[in-house]
C-alpha cells in the first residue's frame, strides 16, 4: 500500500471525485478527514472509510466561510494527530454568461473555489511546515486553461488555482511540502451530470471526446494516489491533465 499511515484532509470528500479520492487513499491504507458542508455525504464516505479498515471523520465545513476553515483545520489537525495530505476539491460551478453574471455569482464562485481553496491551503499548509513535510493537491479544470461560454467566474477561479498551486510550489517547497493539481475535464458527477443539459447533448458530447467517453471519479484517484506518495516525491508545481485527451488538439 502507498499511504500506509498517512492522514489526508479531503475538502469536498461528501461527493463525486472528493469521495472517490477518500476512498482510494483509504484503501492505500490512509486515514481520512473528509470535510464538506454536506455533513449526510461526508458521514457516507466516512462509513465506507471505517468498512475497509482505515479511520475517517467528517467535518461539516462551508469553505467560502473562513471562521468555518479556521474552526476545521483545528479539528482536522487535532483528529489523528498530524496532517500529511491536502486535497482541496470542494467546489461549484455557476454558468453564466459574462455580461448577465451577477456579482453575487461572481463572489460565490470565486469565494468558494480560489479563496476557500487558498484558506485551506493557508491552514494546513502552516500545520505540514511546522511537521516539516506534507503533500497538497488542489483541483483545477481544464476550464481553467480553455474558455467556454458561460463559465467566466468558474474559469477565473480554476484559473486562479493553477498560479495559486504554482506559488505554494515555490514558497513551500523548501519546508518540503509539495504542492500539485490535478486538472479534470468532464467527469460524470452531481456537479456535470445535473447541469441543464439534454440526455442527447451529453451523449454527443462525451462521443466528441478523444477516448470516447466522460470520465468516472475513479479515473482521477490513480492520480491523487500518485500524487499524494512517496513515488510523486520530486514533483511540485505540475498540472496534470486528466480529461480523456479533451484539450490535446483541436477538431
Ligand atoms: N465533474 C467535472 O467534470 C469536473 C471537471 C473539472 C473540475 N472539477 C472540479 O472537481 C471538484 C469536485 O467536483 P465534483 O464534480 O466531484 O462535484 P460534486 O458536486 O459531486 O462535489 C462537490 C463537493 O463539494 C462540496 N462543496 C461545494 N461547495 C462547498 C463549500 N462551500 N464548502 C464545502 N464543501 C462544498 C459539495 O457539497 C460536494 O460534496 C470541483 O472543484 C470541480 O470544480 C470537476
């Protein structure tokens, strides 16, 4: 097993890709904080942590609230007594069009996925220095690097991710903490598979996709195992892509 021992923190851990990557990690023998502000789906991951074996608790978090992140980080570090992996995965996606985007919706997107992602990063980033090693993995988008209509606040703030990523590189890497990202494309989830779009749209969309398919959760966990153990241990500041080959050329 690759994480034998380890305590990961997973932010957005009650859903889609952030429960996969729980319940990977857990069965690479780690221990697992899963926080989310869906407390029902954080105690679901943690159930099927504790059925394989390994520790889980959650912790229901609003990121966009940063008194919330302070509350957690301290719960978090207090769990199981140290901290060796972040992943920072809650987010939301808002779609609208630049000139109708509200700023209302701005500061919600924003909010949640760049200042929240920076907040948890902040917290437990100062935790790992203090340890003197820790692993972060933040999620972006291939949104973050490839326009599309109707996702201007989503784009900035998985954007924002990449360079925020980049400096925690530069900044941490002497405390020996490694920070990556991991940058999805469509993966079928709540946050995809919900958005208004028809039946027949998805298929044609997913048929468009160089590997012929949206990918599942599980086809990110590879990756955040990865990235998260000793074999990523002269890695820091990579984007990786995992989208089924959706931005490796143009039709
Ligand atoms: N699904 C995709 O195709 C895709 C593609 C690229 C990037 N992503 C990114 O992956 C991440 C996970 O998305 P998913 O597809 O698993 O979606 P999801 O909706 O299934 O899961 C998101 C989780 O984040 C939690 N969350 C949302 N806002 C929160 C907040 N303010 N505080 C705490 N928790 C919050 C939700 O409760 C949910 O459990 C997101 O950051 C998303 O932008 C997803």
């Amino acid at each position: 097993m690759k994480l034998t021992d380890k305590v990961a923190v997973v932010t957005g851990g009650g859903s889609g890709i952030g429960r996969a990557i729980s319940l990977a990690y857990a069965a690479e023998g780690a221990d697992v904080v899963v926080v989310d502000q869906n407390l029902e789906g954080a105690d679901e991951t943690v159930a099927r942590i504790v059925a394989v074996g390994r520790r889980g608790v959650a912790i229901r978090t609003d990121i966009s609230d940063p008194a919330q992140i302070t509350a957690m980080v301290e719960r978090a570090a207090d769990a199981f007594g140290h901290v060796d992996i972040l992943v920072n995965v809650a987010g939301i996606m808002t779609a609208a069009a630049l000139l109708d985007t509200s700023l209302e919706q701005w500061d919600r997107t924003l909010n949640t996925n760049l200042r929240g992602t920076f907040l948890c990063l902040q917290g437990i980033g100062r935790i790992m220095k203090e340890q003197g090693h820790g692993k972060i993995i933040n999620t972006t988008s291939i949104l973050g690097t490839h326009a599309r209509p109707k996702r201007g606040a989503y784009a900035a703030s998985k954007a924002g991710i990449i360079l925020l990523t980049q400096t925690a590189a530069v900044e941490l890497g002497p405390d020996g903490i490694q920070v990556n990202a991991i940058a999805p494309g469509s993966i079928e989830t709540p946050m995809v598979m919900t958005a208004a779009v028809s039946a027949e749209a998805q298929a044609k969309k997913a048929a468009a996709i160089p590997l012929r398919r949206r990918g599942e959760p599980e086809d990110l966990t590879g990756a955040a195992v990865f990235l998260a153990s000793a074999d990523s241990d002269y890695i820091t500041g990579a984007i990786l892509t995992i989208d089924g080959g959706m931005t490796a050329g143009i039709e």
